[in-house]
C-alpha cells in the first residue's frame, strides 16, 4: 500500500528500486506500509518496497538533481515536509528531484538491518545515475539531501561510497554523491553528541565501538568527500556538534563547505514558517550555494 500526498498525486513517476522483489526480506513477511498523519505530520513506516519519486520541473533551468532523504529517527519517514515538500521548492526553481523512501532498520522485517538504509541511497544513485539522460539531468551533478537521520544517510552515502553494501553491486557504476545538503542532520555516533534514538535504531543499543566509529561519519571524510552544504541551530536536541564535527573534518581534508548555524530553531522545520526566527531563511543560504556552484540558476 503505497500512500501518496497531494503534492505526489500530481503526475509525478514511482521508480521502484527493486522491481524484481526486495533483498534482505525476511521470509514470510507481509505488512503493509503505514502512514499516520497527526499533528500535520505524516510518519511513514514499515517500508518494504522502497521507491524514488520522481519530480518534474514544469520549467526546467538545471542540470543538476537532488536525491532527498526525508528525516524520522531511522524510526519513521516523515516524507511530506521534509520529502515532497522540499522536491516542490526546488521543482520551483527549475530543478528535476527525486524523494527517497528509503528502508527502516527493522528487526522484523529485515536481515542485517543496518545496511538496509544506505543500500537504499546507493541503488538510488545507481538508478539515477544510469538513468540520468531520461530524467534531463548530468551524472556528474547528482546530489544527496537529507534532514535528521536522512542526514545521517545522506553523511554515510557521502563518506562510505568505496563500498558497495548488500547483495546488489555494480562496479562500473559510481554510488558517490556530487554534493551533499545536510539539514540538522545526525552525523556522530560517539556518546558525547550523538542523537541515541537514531544511533539506537541503526546499531542497537549497546553497540560495539568500532560500530559506532563506523557511522560516525566525520571520521569518515576524506578528500574525496563531496562538497557539503550544512544548516543546525543551537537549541536543537540533535546538537549542532554534530554539524561542526563534520565541517572540521571536511576542512581539514581541503573538501569545499559551507555552514549556517543559528542561535534558535529547534528542529524538524523544514521549510515551515511558525515564528522561528532567521532560520526560517535558511533555504535561501542554500539557494545562494547552490548559484555559486553552478548548480542552480
């Protein structure tokens, strides 16, 4: 059961990332996705068929595309404000964008758990990227966002890609993001700044350290490390550590970023307006290096 929004209903593609049934399942598992909406928030869960949604500019003006990983904890998607929402706002300024329904790490639901998320991501780019001329976009210009854990995803796509997870592979073909928009994400795993809820849900409770060094991406980047975009604020319970660990880790390997740190916002905004102060234009920040990295007209 697929749940559509409004925005989704309009005439956009589902791209199923694994038409040929989806690897790791456990046997005998049959759940249907379930989709709440309350508090104007729809939370996507048990996600066993995961797809691109494709979003077509009405007037396309770049080249360059985003793959979007909505955010939830690794515990639920919350695919409107922080998926089809976002693809709408960049539709609106002339890019074609896909929104990622990416698997959760569900015991019941999956083998190997952990390595479901970032297959997801990897095969989307596979996807993307050999698919590229369909879609109108340039395969050296396909980046990765993410909010909250999709920021955790989209850090571990942009910091893991020498390596291919899971049962499907292709070689001939890069899983490394151009770019990458990490928007209040969850970047460390260490004890000191992590979000436990997302790390609690990917590795469990009481993971290994050399688990926990694993994703914990900062530790992670290297030269090859895309040119990142980051936004936090200072009173968000995903502390804004999280974003600077990962900032000094890209400027010590000589990796172009930029970040915007703001004294209040909290978390889970989106592109919501509810008197949240400057944060509220962070978009904007974005759109300006998006324009100054030719992505973007």
């Amino acid at each position: 059961m697929t749940i559509l929004s409004k925005t989704f209903a309009q005439g956009n593609e589902t791209i199923l990332l694994y038409p040929e049934g989806t690897p790791g399942l456990k046997a005998g598992v049959q759940i249907p996705e379930d989709s709440k909406t309350t508090d104007g928030i729809t939370r996507v869960k048990d996600v066993t068929q995961p797809a691109l949604y494709f979003f077509k500019a009405k007037k396309q003006t770049s080249d360059a595309t985003v793959i979007i990983c909505p955010g939830g904890g690794y515990g639920i998607l919350a695919i409107d404000h922080e998926g089809y929402d976002i693809a709408k706002w960049f539709n609106e300024r002339g890019m074609n964008v896909f929104v990622l329904k990416y698997r959760l790490p569900q015991d019941n639901l999956f083998e190997n758990k952990e390595i479901r998320p970032l297959q997801d991501a990897q095969q989307a780019m596979r996807i993307v990227r050999k698919n590229a001329a369909k879609y109108g976009v340039s395969v050296d210009k396909i980046g990765i966002m993410g909010f909250s854990a999709g920021g955790h995803l989209a850090s571990t796509a942009s910091t893991h890609f020498t390596s291919q997870v899971g049962e499907i592979t292709d070689a001939n073909v890069s899983v490394r993001p151009d770019f990458s928009l990490l928007i209040y994400p969850v970047i460390t795993f260490s004890d000191k700044f992590t979000h436990f809820g997302s790390r609690d849900n990917l590795i469990g409770k009481n993971p290994t350290v050399e688990k926990m060094e694993l994703y914990s991406n900062e530790k992670q980047v290297t030269k090859d490390t895309p040119p990142t975009f980051l936004i936090s604020t200072t009173d968000d319970g995903v502390q804004p550590e999280n974003s600077i660990s990962y900032f000094l880790a890209c400027k010590k390997n000589k990796v172009p970023v930029e970040m915007h740190i703001y004294e209040k916002g909290g978390h889970g905004y989106g592109l919501t307006k509810k008197g949240r102060g400057p944060v509220e234009t962070w978009a904007s920040r974005m759109e300006d290096w998006l324009k100054d990295r030719k992505l973007m007209k």
